[in-house]
C-alpha cells in the first residue's frame, strides 16, 4: 500500500491490488460522501453491446447475495442516506451520502453493491423494461433528445457519440453471461478509485475500503478509446412540436488541455448565464427564446462547444441569425470587463461548490480521474486569471471557426429547411 500526501485534508493511498483512494477530511460538517468510481461508461462499448454499461449501474441496486432489491434501499433509507448512480461517456459513479456515524454501513453496502451483485435472469429482464422506458423518455423530451442527437452526428461514427443508455434494440438483446463478461472485464483495480469527503480519518477509511476491496482481482482494464473524429454537417428531425430546437457544435478543449481555462471563460460570456451575450440579445430583447444557452462538454481525449435554443417555427431563420451574428462578433467585442466579470463568475461558482461534502467528494473524483491528482482551487482559479484578453480572442477566432459547424433541428421543419446561417 503506498500514501501519498497532499496537505493535511487531501490524501491518496493505492492498496495492494492497485484500487486508488482518495480523501478528503472536513471535520467541520457530519456527513461523509463517498464513491466508487469506474472508468466504465458507453464510449468503452462495441455497438451490439451499446447501454451495456448503464445498463449494469442499474442492475448493481438489483441485489447480491447478502441483500435484496428492497433490503439495499431500506438500509440507505433507514439512516436518512442517499444512495444514487450514474453512468456518463467515459465512467460509472455508484455513491452514497451518510452522516459520519453511518460511515461502516456505507461503506459495507457500496462495496457489496460493486463487487458482489448478483443478476438475476427475471431482474434483468425486467429491468431491460426499465431501461426502455428511460429511453422513451429520453425522446419524448425535445431538449434532452437534440442534445443526444448533437453528440451522434457531431461524432460520426465514433462511440463517444453513441448514447449512454444504448437503444432499444440494443438493451433488449443484452444476455446475462454478456453483461457480467462486460462487468468483470470492466470493473477491474486498474480502473476503480475510491473518493471520499467529509467528517473522516483517511488511515482508517483506507483500511475498511481495503477490508472490503482487497479480494478484486487484479485485471487488464478496458483499453484505451481511439481518439475521435468530429465533422461538419447538418441535420434534420421533423417532429410534431410547438417550437423547433436548434443545437449547435464546435469542436472544444479535452478536460486537461490548458486552453480549456480560455473556453469556460468564452462560454460563460456567450452563454453561460442570465447576464451573456445569447440570454441578453436572443431572450431580453428580442424575446426570440425562452430558453438559449451555450454549454461545454470536454472527455479525456475530445471536447464539444455548443449552443441550444428553441423558438417558434416562424423565427428559425431570424434566430440562426442571430446566434451566428454573436458568435461571429464575439472575438472582436471582447472587453476587460467582459474578462473581469467572467472570471468572477467562475470563480463564484468554484468557490460555492465547495459548501457541500458530495460536491467535494465529486472535485476528488473528477481530478482523480482526469489527472491522476487532486487539484488544488487556487489551480483552478489561477487557470482562469492567467488568461489575458488577447488570449482569448484568439481562441474564439479559433473555436468558432465557420468550417467546424455541425447543426441540429428538432420540430416542425421540413428537410428543406434552411440552416445556411451556419454553414457558410
């Protein structure tokens, strides 16, 4: 077992089978957050198998040989925890929050939900109901469905654009010896970490988790994706809606290039708020949209900048106006205060994310998991306030290039709608 220190509340011991835990001690609250953490997710995947992977994050609440079903939500429930699951392009997160004096229960059960789940052949079929359902969800929500439908296109061929919960066809053909092959395959030490945060004592958490961990076996993990590829394209989805939706995408910065302190800023000035430029012009005064936003999604090795807005069939065309004209105007009106305040947002942001011992457990995982390390705040926020004006509109000149466009319309529109305004 090797501990590494980072300063007296953030430390980092890899036990012997190679599982990473990291910590974070906060003696001034009561509650304990913690994860385990996968580098699992539906980029890993090949296309027939496409959902597999969340497909498991639901089946782990599906009972092991200790605990059912009702037996894992009646014990989180009984002490007023939460215990929850996600499954993202690149990992599979199962946590659970628990005051500080619930720590060996939290710790017993996660452990026993990762490493023993047992998958019944009547829960697994009739979770591939669940699933579907989710799916149709998914499309019957015109916002959540053109940003699923962005990443497809925006990434070719590629798994990262595939969606996370699969298809139908896909889910429904799911076998049991498949989904525990990919479970073994993929759920091994190489790419599990552990990440805590809140009223704990790292030596001992260290020695439950490898109490409970310390039998997985050591085992290749999954390899490492190819890197994508985006395009430029456009696409059209005619639905019965009140409005149409528009998503829009650029090709952004991965999660650890250094120009990704550049882009946060740019997106926060374009669209990352009530103040930015799309919310100002495209809502406050011309009333084109309720909702229009710009947003930023960055994976290991690829990155996405994109715009969303909905509006009336009858205004698509003034309103990709629009949203072009301030993406074309945005490197040459960038002004200090326009920096200034960006930066303050951002770091009002970071700074109020730490009031809270899951969110911190999060910042753990995600600097884990990107960068090997923790990230100390001031390294973010010194990130931002390194970047000067002129870095900035050179990086917008670069990110809103015309030729890197891939568009997306979802609602009343015909094939033969005209969404030139970005592909000029």
């Amino acid at each position: 077992m090797t501990t590494l220190f980072d300063d007296d509340r953030y430390r980092k011991t890899t036990l012997g089978n190679g599982v990473r835990v990291v910590t974070e001690s906060l003696p001034h609250v009561h509650s304990i957050s913690m994860g385990i953490w996968i580098r699992a997710g539906s980029r890993f995947e090949d296309a027939g198998r496409n959902g597999i992977s969340h497909f498991i994050e639901h089946m782990l609440f599906k009972g092991t040989e200790r605990r059912s079903a009702y037996s894992i939500a009646r014990e989180v429930d009984s002490v007023g925890g939460v215990l929850n699951a996600f499954t993202s392009k690149e990992m599979t997160s199962i946590y659970c929050k628990v005051t500080d004096e619930n720590l060996d229960l939290a710790a017993d059960l996660l452990t026993d939900i990762f490493l023993n789940a047992s998958f019944p052949e009547e829960e697994i079929e009739r979770e591939k109901q669940v699933v579907c359902q989710e799916i149709l969800q998914l499309e019957d929500c015109p916002e959540d469905l053109i940003h699923e439908t962005l990443g497809m296109r925006f990434w070719l061929d590629d798994p990262l654009g595939w969606p996370i919960m699969g298809t139908i066809p896909t889910v429904v053909g799911l076998e049991r010896d498949s989904v525990t092959a990919f479970k073994r395959e993929a759920y091994s030490p190489a790419a599990t970490f552990v990440a805590a945060a809140g009223r704990l004592e790292h030596d001992r958490f260290v020695e439950l988790i490898d109490r409970h961990m310390c039998g997985l076996p050591p085992a290749a993990p999954i390899q490492a994706p190819v890197p994508p590829t985006s395009g430029r394209s456009t696409y059209i989805m005619n639905r019965d809606l009140e409005q149409v939706h528009v998503c829009i995408g650029v090709p952004g910065p991965t999660a650890v290039e250094e120009r990704r302190h550049a882009t946060y800023l740019l997106n926060t000035i374009l669209g990352g708020g009530m103040s930015s430029r799309l919310f100002q012009e495209i809502r406050e005064k011309r009333g084109l949209a309720y909702s229009v936003y710009s947003f930023l999604s960055s994976f290991s090795d690829a990155g996405i900048m994109g715009i969303y807005a909905a509006c009336e069939p009858s205004r698509l065309k003034e309103l990709l106006t629009v949203l072009r004209s301030e993406v074309d105007s945005l490197a040459g009106s960038l002004t200090e205060e326009d920096v200034r305040t960006a930066k303050n947002q951002l770091k009002g942001h970071v700074m109020l994310s730490l009031e809270s011992s899951d969110a911190r457990m999060n910042r753990l995982a995600k600097g884990e998991f990107y960068f090997g390390r923790y990230v100390p705040i001031d390294e973010v926020i010194q990130g931002f306030e390194s970047v000067t004006v002129d870095e900035l509109k050179a990086e917008a000149s670069v990110l809103f290039d015309s030729s890197a466009f891939t568009v997306v319309a979802l609602g009343p529109v015909s094939e033969d709608t005209d969404l030139s305004a970005f592909q000029s």
